[in-house]
C-alpha cells in the first residue's frame, strides 16, 4: 500500500511534465511568431498595373509607385500607404487632396512590381529618398506628406529631413508599433521581439509645421486610442475623429486635405 508522500511523488512528476511542455510550446510558438513577424506585418499583393487614374511612376526603369503629377502644382504630396496590397489601389487618395496638386504615391519594396523586401530600414530608405527627389522635381512647390496606417511611421519620419514637409497628415496613426502589436498579440511578448518598431511620438517631437491626426472612431485595427496618444505627445497635433472604422476613413473626410503654414 503506497504511502501519501509515495502516492504524491508521480502526479508531481506529472504536472512538472505538463508545466515542461506547456512552457516548450509556449516558447516555440513565440520563437515561430519572431522569425515569421515580417510576414505577418507586411502583406503585399504583386497585382498587375491596371492604370485607372494614376499613372505608373518610375525612376531610372524602377517601379517607385504611382503618381498624378499637374503643371504649376499648389503644392506636392508624398502619400505612404498602408501594411497590405499595394501602391495602385490607392487611387482614392485623389479624391481627398487637392485637385491642383502632385501626388505620389509610394511602393514599399516587395510590394507591388518593386523589387526587394519590406522591413523598417528598407521602407524609411525608400521614402527619404522618395520625398528628397520630389524637392527637386518640383522646386518651391511645399512638400506635404500624408501617412496611412502603417504608413504613418516612415511618414513621422520625414520630420527630421534637413528640409522637413511643409504638412503631415497621419491617417488612424499610432504612437508606437510595438503597442499596437502588443494588442493584436496580448499573450506574446510582442514589444520584446518586434523588429520593425516606429515611435512616432519621438520622431515628430521636434516637427513644428502642420500636424493632422484623423483617427477613426470604430477603429478595430489600430484602436484610436492609439492616435489619441500620439497627439497628446505633439501639442501642436490637430486631432480629428472620423466616423467608421480603419480602411474607410477617407470616405468621411470632408473637403480636400489641404497644407497649412508653419507654426
């Protein structure tokens, strides 16, 4: 007849077996998320170019996006789109900007027909050297930006240029990445392992032009919350809540985005 401390030793050996194994397909869960993030944060189509109302825009034979370009223009709009599809699908930035101004609208590398792949360094690289070759197609036209989603973060960026955008627009923004993902992923450490992290608090600290937040009210994407803090961290920020939710935002702006002076 088994003793109470022999009767106890194996349903503890059996829970530290569970526990073992619990904790190994815990940690190979967050080591496969950690070498897949990358996937799962950049979803890019690679759709044939259908040209509708922009036109293909290319430098030196490479695929940089798509562009509407006007003589005389008011002012320049560098637009940084989303995490998912690609630079063509996003003719309905025209109907929210100015008639009478360019407006270009940036691949990511890997996304669309340009080559390479998407991560922080490659995308930020891409539109610096985007928004530094609209100043000099277009000299002393006002450079604007306008950033959506994920976009917003390479957008924030472009505050510190030596000739930093005359406006920014920042369309269901957040404040930092690594919040967001560790919404999306309550139960990983995702603020640890997130590679591709943008502060957009710290990089627009310093920005003294116009600064336009548009949150979405139902956002169940990038909880607005997210755009709530990051204009409490600029104080300049205009912060503008929009009905509906994360990918229809721009059916509820009303009138043509337009730059203001610098304050």
């Amino acid at each position: 007849m088994l003793r109470p401390v022999d009767a106890a030793r194996p349903r503890s050996k059996m829970l530290k077996t569970i526990v073992l194994t619990a904790s190994l397909g815990y940690l190979a869960v967050v080591g496969a998320v950690a070498l897949l993030q990358r996937r799962l944060l950049y979803i890019p189509s690679n759709l044939a170019f259908q040209g509708q109302r922009l036109a293909r825009w290319e430098v030196n034979g490479e695929a940089w996006g798509v562009r509407r370009v006007v003589e005389q223009p008011s002012a320049v709009w560098l637009v940084l789109h989303g995490n998912a599809g690609q630079a063509a699908q996003r003719d309905y930035m025209l109907d929210i900007l100015p008639s009478d101004a360019c407006v270009y609208v940036l691949e990511y590398p890997g996304f669309g027909s340009r080559a390479g792949a998407p991560s922080r360094v490659s995308i930020d690289a891409a539109a610096s050297a985007a928004y530094r070759l609209l100043g000099e197609l277009h000299p002393g036209a006002p450079r604007c930006v306008l950033g959506e989603s994920l976009g917003s973060g390479p957008a924030a960026l472009l505050a510190r240029e030596p000739s930093p955008p005359s406006a920014i627009v920042l369309a269901t923004p957040y404040d930092r990445l690594d919040d967001v993902a560790a919404d999306a992923f309550p139960w990983l450490p995702a603020r640890w392992i997130l590679r591709d992290d943008w502060d957009n608090g710290a990089a627009l600290a310093s920005y003294s032009g116009a600064l336009l937040i548009l949150a979405a009210e139902h956002d169940r994407v990038i909880a607005n919350r997210h755009a709530r803090s990051l204009a409490a961290r600029v104080p300049h920020a205009e912060l503008r809540m929009l009905p509906g939710g994360h990918n229809d935002w721009s059916r509820h702006v009303a009138g043509p985005l337009a730059p203001h002076s610098q304050r």
